[in-house]
C-alpha cells in the first residue's frame, strides 16, 4: 500500500498532449465503452464539438425553492432549447420538464442531507436503477464527499451506481462535493477528480482551480465544471471560458444562469464559449447585445 508520507508530488502530467486512447470517438475514455453507453454520452457531450452545456436545477434537494428555481415549469421550457443536457431530480424533470424535449437527462440520483444540517456530507444512492431506465437517464449523478466524514458511503454509493450503471449503459456522472470545510485547492480536485474516475465514473463534474489543465489532463474521463454560486454575469462567462481553456468538456450551470436578471440569454452567451469559441470577452457583448444592455463605464 502506499504510503501517503514521503509520497513525491506528481508533476509530469503532460497538459499540452492529447489524450492517446480516443480511437475516433468524440469523448474522452470512452473509446472501449459498449454502444449503448456511447449513445448515452453522445446525447450529453454534442459530437459536433465534444463539450456540453448543462443546465442544473437539481438545487431543490437539499435546499429547498431556491432564488429563481421557484417555478421551475416556467423557468425550465426558457431555457432547456439552449441545454444540450438538463441536470435535475426525477421529481422535478417528471413534474416540470415536458417529455417532448428530448433532452439528455442528467438524473440526480444521490441524496440524504439537507440545509439544515451542518454536515451534508452523508448521502446515499437514492433513486433505483429501474426508475433511471424508465426515466431515460443519459447519466446518473452521484455526489461524493472526499476527504469529508461521510467519504466512506460516498465512495460506496457510487460504485455501487456505476456498477449498475455498467450493467444497463448508463453512465454515471460523479460529482466533487466541497463542503464548508474542505479545501479548494488544486491538490485536491487532483486527487478528487482521479479517483472518481479510477473507480469508473465515465463523466466527472468539478470545480475551477488554479493549475486546472492539470487537472485536466490528469483525469482520463471528461470533466464538466460546475458554476457554483451566484457571481456577476461576465465573471462567470470567464470562468467558462477559462475552464474550456483549460481542458474541460464543458460546464454545468445553475444559478449563474437562473439566477441572473436574463436567464436566457445567460445560456446562450455560455453556449457560444463551450461550442463556438467565442472568447469570454465576446461572450459578454452577445449577452450584453441580446438583453439589451450598456456596459457600465
């Protein structure tokens, strides 16, 4: 086994060299998956361009009607025609989302705290595998607490996902939980996001960090970059456009999207980072061209 005291720093992690088992297939690691979890992937990840816009609204599980999520049967037909995934609960997506968008479908499948608790960090695969298929679930999303108290089950649950996953070709997605007292640094969405992946997570969703194309590089499965909390509208098409920049197969967003004054064209401007290559600087004049609105002096 080993051992973590002495253990060298990586280093050589070549960001500047594709990745070397792609075969002709569009997403990172998944050149030897079966068809079905090819389909899957492909329906999340565009093939055009190999990245994806998601749109979370999968909030409401543990904190409730957030700010811009009160209504989600109006918020979601806005803004699901700009979203080539919809990250959201079965209750929401089977209430709110109409069957007839044929959208891929990120399905929050792990739950078991609440913001009423300090520690959220214990969470359990909650959604059975059956229910995912009936749902048509592109992907099945686990949260996992590294380096938190609740690490152990986390880990559990989603092998466990990815284990059934495997067995129907669903993908699952793993998710990088950071809580209020765990570390935010590269060191640690290195080890974070490698893990995830080592266990078999064919996609892994993270956070932005200093150094991310090692990150990046590092993670032999896409990494998909989530937004976080609310920050003015052109930080955050910063932080898209640095996180594509840097190796990312896309972003996942949510409240930088529903949260802001112009919801819509918030994900179109996001849109134009991930897939057409739009600077985050141009990002900002479309969205500020599409609401209409004058750059402050």
């Amino acid at each position: 086994m080993a051992d973590v005291i002495g253990n060298k720093d990586a280093k050589n992690f070549g960001e500047n060299v594709a990745f070397a088992n792609n075969g002709d297939f569009h997403v990172k690691g998944a050149a030897n998956l079966d068809w079905g979890m090819k389909d899957r992937l492909s329906r999340i990840f565009n093939p055009k361009t190999g990245k994806t816009v998601m749109l979370a609204f999968d909030h409401g599980y543990f904190m409730g009607p957030t700010s811009g999520l009160e209504r989600l049967d109006l918020l979601i037909p806005e803004l699901a025609e700009h979203a080539d995934c919809l990250m959201g609960t079965r209750g929401a997506i089977r209430t709110s989302v109409p069957a007839n968008y044929n959208k891929a479908i990120a399905l929050r499948a792990s739950s078991g705290s609440s913001v009423l608790q300090d520690d959220l960090s214990h969470e359990s695969m909650v959604v059975d595998i059956d229910d995912a298929i009936k749902m048509n679930a592109s992907a099945i999303a686990i949260q996992t607490f590294i380096g938190a108290d609740g690490q152990k089950e986390t880990i559990e649950e989603l092998n466990k996902a990815i284990n059934l996953g495997s067995k129907y070709s669903i993908p699952t997605m793993g998710v990088v939980a950071v809580g209020k007292q765990m570390e935010r640094t590269n060191k640690f969405f290195l080890l974070a996001t490698r893990m995830l992946a080592e266990f078999g997570a064919q996609i892994v969703k993270t956070y932005y960090c200093d150094d991310f194309e090692k990150v990046a590089a590092a993670c032999p499965v896409p990494l998909v970059v989530a937004g976080g909390k609310k920050i003015p509208e052109q930080d955050a098409l910063t932080l898209a456009y640095n996180s594509i920049q840097g190796g990312a197969a896309g972003v996942d967003m949510g409240r930088n999207i529903f949260q802001s004054k112009h919801p819509k064209e918030m994900i179109q401007a996001v849109n134009k980072v991930v897939h057409d290559g739009f600077t985050d600087k141009e990002a900002y004049e479309y969205f500020l061209d599409l609401s209409q609105i004058k750059a402050e002096v």
